[in-house]
C-alpha cells in the first residue's frame, strides 16, 4: 500500500513537472512570435527590394491552359516582360499585408501603371500585399515601382521574342547582368514552373541600388533548361 501511494505521487510530481516544463516553453515560443509579428507588421521596416519581372507570355500560356477568363494581360498588345511587383523584404524572410485593411487605392493610380502592369487586379493586390509594408503613400510606392523598372535594362534579344526559345536560367541571367552594369549574379535571380521561365527577380537597396540577396537565390530556378514562349504575334 505504501508502495503504491509512492509510485503514485511519484507520477504526479512528474507529470506537473512536465505541465510547468511545457507551459514555459509555450510562454517563450509566444514571446518570439510576438516580436516576430511586431516587426513584419511594421511598415516601412524592412532590408531590401526584389523587383520582380514577369515573363507574360508564360503567364498568358499557363492561364490558358487553366481554363481562365481572358484578361487586359493576355488579350491586348502583345507584352514580353511585365512587372509584377516590388517587393519589400529581411534578409530572411519578408513582410506582407502590413496595414488590414489596406487603405483604398485611387482608381486613377491604377490607369497610370498598366502600361507597366497590365492587369487592374494584380495593382490592387501588389499594393495590399507588398506597398503597405513599403513605409510609402500609394502615389510614392507605384512611383517607386515606375524608377525601379526604369533602372532596368531589358537585353535586346527578350524585346521582340518572335518564336519560342530554350533556354538556360543562368543564360537569362548574364543577359541581364551584361545589359545592367554594376548587376552580379548574387543580385539576380530567375525563376520557373515545370517547364517555362516565369519571371527574373533583381535586388535593390531601398535607394534602388543593385544588392546581392543570398536568400532570393535559394529560391531561384533549378531546372537546366527552360522554355520562353514567343510574345504574342510574333
């Protein structure tokens, strides 16, 4: 009997031991995510840029092929790389949708980027997702976007793709660092889905300057080759 009550108290000694051991540590991990979360929700708090440009004809090929309703992008003239986004980012990891709700963005911000972002619902949720963690009013975040695309050269042989093309990404690459003086491959990167490229991806300091991102390329393009369809009517 004695045995027993000792085994028994034994165990429940343990067992809030262990109680005590796991509620710190859920107290600690709460602690971390709490200043985790308090920086991404800080606008305006971030490392870098990554300005991502989009093959749009990949794009309008892959949307075909799923079966969705024809968009500005895809059936209007004929676009080679588009920008789908400047986006603020860590040295690891990054920000999104920093401000909810987002605040409205003017309809008339949105007429004056289609030429350089062809689709009304890609700028509403770039701005929702990504500039209002930018720091910057919707007038100076999409002007922003507007210099930065403007500091980019295209190279000559992606201007007028007329048929379909393989390539390599690291092709692709210093294509874009020889047109783009003072760009190195750790500031570069391409990425792609099973068989297309899908966009090239450059990183820029808040001023717009050429930065490497190491983590930017980890996430780039593994594939030896890929394909680049032809713009439309070429």
């Amino acid at each position: 009997m004695f045995h027993s009550r000792l085994h028994s108290f034994s165990r429940l000694v343990i067992s809030l031991a262990l109680s005590l051991i796991l509620a710190a540590s859920l107290a600690s991990f709460a602690g971390e995510a709490k200043a985790q979360d308090k920086r991404q929700n800080a606008p305006g708090e971030f490392d870098f840029y990554v300005l991502s440009l989009s093959w749009s004809p990949s794009f309008c090929e892959e949307a075909a092929e799923r079966g969705g309703r024809s968009q500005l992008q895809c059936s209007g003239r004929p676009y080679a790389f588009v920008v789908h986004g400047l986006w603020p980012q860590y040295e690891n990891g990054f920000p999104e949708y920093c401000q909810r709700p987002a605040p409205r963005l003017n309809r008339s911000i949105v007429s004056s980027m289609l030429d350089l972002m062809p689709a009304p619902g890609l700028i509403f949720n770039e701005w929702d997702k990504h500039g209002t963690c930018s720091g910057l009013a919707d007038r100076s975040y999409f002007e922003t976007i507007r210099k930065a695309r403007a500091a980019i050269k295209i190279p000559a042989e992606y201007l007028d793709l007329s048929q379909s093309r393989t390539v390599a990404p690291a092709e692709v690459e210093e294509a874009f660092i020889k047109a783009n003086p003072g760009l190195s491959n750790a500031a570069v990167s391409v990425t792609c889905n099973r068989t297309r490229l899908s966009e090239v991806r450059i990183c820029l300091s808040k001023d717009l300057q050429f930065r490497a991102c190491e983590e930017t390329d980890r996430r780039a393009c593994r594939r030896d080759q890929v394909t680049m369809p032809p713009i439309r009517g070429g």
